[in-house]
C-alpha cells in the first residue's frame, strides 16, 4: 500500500525578479525539484498535483490561455516552471500539473498585505501597474477546488485552477483600498515605468472551462475571495480602524 493517496507540491521559488540573478537556486527547486517529488511519488506509487503558473505563457495570445496551447515564458521564473512541469510529467507517475495565478492567502507575503503594508505606513498615493492582467487566486479558494478535483477520475495531464473573472493590478489594488481606506488615491503606471528586472506577461488569464467541467463549479470571482481574505487578515483590520 502507498504511503498516501495523493501528495501536492506547493513548493516553489517564485520571486520573478530575484530569480533572475539566483537562477541556480531557482532551477533546482522549481525544476530539479518538482522532478525529484515526481520520481518519489511515483515510485510509492502516490498521485502527484504539482502546482505551475501562468508565466509559462507570454501573454500575447490576447484570450485566455487553454491547458495546451505553446508555452513561451518571458523570464526566467517562468522557464524554471516550464521545465518542472516537462521533469514532473516525465517522471512516469500518475501528475496532474495545476497551474494556477496571483495568488493571496493568509500565510506568507502576497500582493494585498504588501498593498495594505503601504496604506498601514502611509505610503500614499499607491502606484501600480495597470498594463497587466490576470486572475487573482484567493489560496483557500484553490485548496477547496484541489480536494474537489481529488475526487475527480481520471485527471487530465493538465488542468488551469484560477478565480472568475480577472483585472489589471490597478484594478485589484483600487478593489482592495474600496475596502479598507477608501479615498486614498491609486495611480496607474505602466510596467515599462516600474522597471522591473524580469518581463512579465500582459495578459495571463487562464482559461478554466475544464476545471469547471471536472469538478462541475466555477471557482469564486476575485472580488470574493478578495472579500474572504481580508475577512482573516489582521492587518486589514489594523488599517480600516487606524
């Protein structure tokens, strides 16, 4: 008998920018590694979610991008994935590669704490990047949606896992102020302005029909889970009575 049924690898190195310049580190978690649970768990004879990202795609199809459609990552975050997705695939054991977008969650750094860190020191007015869009993925949301597809079989090789409906950063950082210090200003800035040492996709919304066939729902627009999470965060509550 296998140790477990099914084991999820939520590891990964997913700092775009630092992983341009720790490319070594990178590679060996979000690649070698994501090889090396695959080969485990195939050889106990355990079933594998492994868990990508949308920057494997470029974002230049203009549409929201279906499971197989030709990746071509921008950076080298996004081609550190690629590749852990072809290692976990090869690796000869039952893998369902889920890739999933933006997310927040209670635990560990996200965009929303890092919006609210700034409105908590007042460092206003927010500039954000409007010129990139994609879903915003609430992690509780994603955890529901992966013990419903548990129950799903078969899974297919590859299956997008991502909140309904998408927005510009812009558009989630303004959602977030509306709900927690309204009138602050937000300004909207282009992603050539920022900088940024890594490429990013413009436009990266995943398509989810297949999910939504498998598990027969939807997972819940952004805005909910936006909702959801700062019903948890302690430091939502720190800036709406501050």
């Amino acid at each position: 008998m296998p140790d477990a049924d099914l084991a999820v690898n939520c590891a990964a190195f997913t700092h775009a920018d630092i992983a341009e310049r720790e490319r070594e580190l990178c590679r060996s978690i979000n690649a070698t590694g994501a090889g090396n649970v695959a080969a485990a768990c195939a050889r106990r004879g355990i079933a594998l979610f492994h868990l990508s990202t949308d920057y494997i795609f470029d974002g230049r199809k203009g549409a929201p991008y279906m499971e197989d459609d030709p990746s071509a990552p921008l950076n080298f975050y996004g081609i550190s994935k690629r590749e852990g997705e072809e290692r976990a695939l090869a690796a000869g054991g039952t893998v369902t590669v889920v890739r999933t977008q933006s997310l927040f969650g209670i635990h560990g750094s996200n965009f929303v704490r890092a919006i609210l860190g700034q409105l908590e020191k007042g460092k206003v007015p927010l500039k954000v990047v409007s010129d990139q869009i994609s879903s915003p993925t609430y992690t509780r949301h994603l955890a529901e949606a992966l013990l419903d597809l548990a129950s799903a079989r078969p899974t297919p090789a590859i299956v997008h896992a991502a909140a309904s409906g998408c927005c510009s950063w812009w558009e989630f950082a303004k959602a977030i102020v509306e709900r927690v210090r309204p009138g602050v200003e937000v300004l909207q800035r282009n992603t050539a302005e920022m900088n940024y040492p890594a490429l990013r996709p413009s436009y990266s919304v995943l398509d989810t029909t297949l999910l939504s066939t498998l598990i027969g729902r939807k997972l819940p627009n952004w805005r909910e889970g936006l909702d959801a999470y700062l019903a948890e965060e302690p430091l939502a509550a720190a800036v709406r009575n501050a």
